[in-house]
C-alpha cells in the first residue's frame, strides 16, 4: 500500500512539472526529442500513455547502412524507493517494443579471498564496489546492435555465476541502479534520467520487510 501511494504522488507530481513544459499533450516520440540531455528529477510514466513509444526508422542510401541506436533510460533511486517497480511499468506501458532491462548490481566486482574474509565490512554501496568498465562496454556492444552476456552476480558467494545472462540488442535500454547516475561516462549514456524519490522512511520500513 505504501508503495502504491508514494507511485501516485510521484505520477502527481511529474505532471505538474510537465505540464510547465508544455510537454503533456505531445506524443512520445516528441518526448523523446526533447528528453535528449535533460535529467528529469521524478516519475514520468502519465507521459507514456499518450503513445507506445515509436523508432524512427532512419534515412540511409543505398550504400550506407546505419544502426538505428536503442533509447536508453536510466532509472536510479536508493535502496526499497521503488526502482524495479518504476522499470516494471516502463515496460508494461511501452508493450510491444523490445525492452531490455540492464541492473547495476550486475556488474559487482569479485571479491577477492581477504575480501571475504570481511564480507561485513565491505561497501556494496560504494561507486568503487561496480565494474563500471564492464558495464560501458556491455552498453556500447548494445547500442552498436550486438548481444552481450551479461553477468549473473551471487550474494551468496559475492562472485559471478555461469552461465552469464543473454541479452539480445534491443530498441529501450532501462539501466536500473542506485548509483547508476554517479558516472559521468554512464550518463552520457542516457536519453532520459528517472530518480524515484521516495522518503528515508518509507525505504527503511521496506527494506526491513524484504529482508
């Protein structure tokens, strides 16, 4: 229930901003246009009811093929604030276009033997604890239309699993993360930037429930 509130005034929110920009009544592809190179600060969902989410096919010759490149959004927010939850509707609203869904989590570095040996002690929240070399390159091998693998991180054993995760290119890449706007070379990476904001006490009451 908590977290259906909070989604609803987030929604509630946004519009009203949105509205200030003039940007409501247009469709999404006008939307994406515009979005190019803006954070937007809040939850923007409302806006894609108006129309699923259409690629413009671009103008080639007949020598020269160009790779249309997949709109990418990123969607950051701390810990329990309702982040897959956010990606989650994403993809329900744009229904039939190719999603692919990229988590930040994913790209946790190995810990070392002494590392584990104080597993307790280490940040998991901190910019360092990510490949975010890994992660550019994953991106970039998608955007150029090629399939990545894409790998599987266990909490248990704070290693990579096998077989990594397949992931065919796609025309919306949502990179989800805590700290996915923490890299300037990541959000270059972005079309448009989703934070969900929800209150301190909100996520902790959450986050006690989850775990």
């Amino acid at each position: 229930m908590l977290e259906t509130v909070d989604l609803a005034n987030a929604f509630s929110d946004s519009i009203e901003k949105v509205k200030k920009l003039e940007m409501v009544a247009g469709p999404i592809d006008d939307l994406i246009v515009s979005s190019a190179g803006i954070d937007f600060s809040g939850i923007h969902m409302n806006l894609l009811e108006t129309r699923k989410l259409e690629i413009e096919k671009p103008v080639i010759s007949k020598t020269v093929e160009i790779h249309n490149q997949p709109f990418v959004i990123g969607v950051a927010g701390g810990a329990a604030s309702g982040k897959t939850s956010v990606c989650d509707m994403i993809i329900e609203k744009l229904g039939d276009q190719r999603v692919v869904l990229v988590n930040q989590e994913s790209f946790y570095h190995n810990l070392s033997g002494n590392q584990l040996t104080r597993v307790n002690e280490y940040n998991f929240d901190h910019p360092d604890a990510f490949d975010i070399d890994k992660l550019l390159r994953c991106m970039e091998r998608l955007k150029q239309g090629h399939a990545v693998d894409i790998p599987i991180y266990d909490f248990q054993t704070n290693r990579n699993i096998f077989p990594p995760r397949k992931v065919n290119p796609s025309d919306v890449i949502i990179l989800e993360g805590i700290l996915i706007f923490h890299d300037p070379r990541v959000r270059d990476c972005m079309n448009m930037k989703i934070f969900v904001d929800t209150g301190l006490r909100c996520c902790c009451l959450r986050f006690r429930f989850w775990h």
